[in-house]
C-alpha cells in the first residue's frame, strides 16, 4: 500500500548541510542526544525524545501504509508519548495504548493476559517489548487474538541476525547478568533469526521488511536512522486457512 500523495514527502525532510531533522516532530537540531547503554551518539531526538526505531515505525506508518487516513482501532503496546499523544489527536484512530507499569498507557494490563475482547483492532504497534517479557509466545498469541482478522501489527524488537537461535536461559536473572548475556539489564533473552518462528508460530503471516534500506542514505542520515532495522509486518489471516 503506498499513498504518497497523502503526506509530505521524504525530499521535505531534508536539512542543509549536517542538519538533523526528526520526522515526528519535525524539529531541527545540529545534534540529536547520545542515548543507549552502549551509547548512540544521534539517537534521541531533543525534543519528541523519539529514538532511532520510533522514527522508521513513523515514516513507515506515514509512507506506506494508511494509518493516518483510514478509519481504525489501534492497540501500542509501551507507548511512546509524543506518538500517543499525536495519534490520540487523530480523528481517523481509535487509539488506545497499554502496558503494565508505563504510567502514561492507557490500559494496565499484561500482554500475556489481555482482558481485552478478541478481533478487536486493525492495527497494533509493539515495539522492543517482547525482549522483557518470559513467556514472549503468549504475548504473540495474545496480540494476534485481539486483532482482527485481515489486521496487521507492526512488531520491532533487538534481533541478532547473526545468531540462528535465540538465546535465553531462565536461571539468568541479575541485572548484571542479563545485561552481560543478553545485552540490556532487564532483557530476558536474546533473539536470534528464529524470532520470525516464534511469530508465526502464534498465527502470523510474515513479512520481513527492510523498510530503512529502500530509504535514500540522505533521509537516513538527515532523520539519524539505522539501516539494519526490521520491522516485521505480522498479519492475521482472514480465516483461519488463510
Ligand atoms: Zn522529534
């Protein structure tokens, strides 16, 4: 789905020279702020306070996609505030967020144990947020149960792509050994390429998408984006047989 007629065009977010310029809030900075436990220096805008995975999920919900014209009822999972409050604004979406502690979610609740109704949204954005949680594939049956059939979700999360198997080990929990195992203090494990097994595992048909990559390297560097990131489009079936 392409609707490029509908948004402003990646060519208006270029800046002049080394300028930055974040594509959700659309503020101009020289230098965005280092951020990250092995730091990013560019990677938190100063202003919306987005990092480098909010703003390809943006520019993708904007460039291909209908998010910002099409009537739906949409789920984030660990909402990001100045996206939420952006797409509460937004007349076309029913939006709601939830997580279990954020205290700016809208619903507290567990993703293993949504009360929430099944078939309920077309849209549903987790991003970075099945690396935190044990049991991952309850979480990923639970957000394909809410969503409608024919719906899609758009899944983020840390992957190794060199590493074939996910790595997890339950007796593993320090902060300080998960962040040595694992990479961050309070990770529960670390994905492999087989992350793509355990979503479909839970029903979904995938698509792997390179989105940043199909990115001309200006608006990659001019919106500091990472290239190697993938946003796995995770659709629900119609029916059941596909
Ligand atoms: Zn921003």
């Amino acid at each position: 789905m392409h609707f490029p007629s509908l948004f402003k065009s990646l060519s208006s977010l270029l800046r002049p020279r080394q300028a930055l310029r974040c594509p959700i809030c659309m503020c101009t900075a020289n230098t965005f702020l280092t951020f990250g436990i092995h730091p990013r220096p560019n990677s938190m805008c100063p202003s919306c306070r987005s990092l480098e995975r909010h703003r390809l999920l943006w520019l993708y919900l904007e460039q291909c996609t209908d998010f910002f014209s099409a009537r739906l009822s949409v789920l984030e999972v660990a909402p990001q505030k100045y996206m939420q409050d952006t797409f509460c604004k937004l007349k076309n979406l029913h939006y709601q967020s939830v997580d279990l502690s954020s205290p700016i979610a809208m619903l507290k609740m567990d993703l293993t144990n949504l009360q929430i109704p099944g078939d309920s949204y077309d849209c549903v954005l987790c991003s970075h947020v099945l690396e935190h949680i044990p049991d991952d594939r309850e979480a990923m049956r639970e957000i394909f149960r809410v969503m409608k059939p024919g719906g899609w979700a758009i899944i983020q999360g840390p992957v190794d792509h060199s590493r074939m198997e996910t790595y997890e080990d339950f007796s593993i929990v320090s902060p300080q050994e998960r962040e040595k195992h694992f990479g961050q203090c309070d990770h529960v494990r670390l994905y492999g390429r087989d992350f793509t097994d355990r979503l479909r595992g839970a029903g979904f048909v995938l698509e792997l998408n390179r989105f940043a990559q199909t990115l001309n390297p200006r608006i990659v560097k001019c919106c500091a984006l990472t290239t190697k990131e993938i946003l796995y489009i995770c659709r629900k079936p119609l029916t059941a047989g596909h």
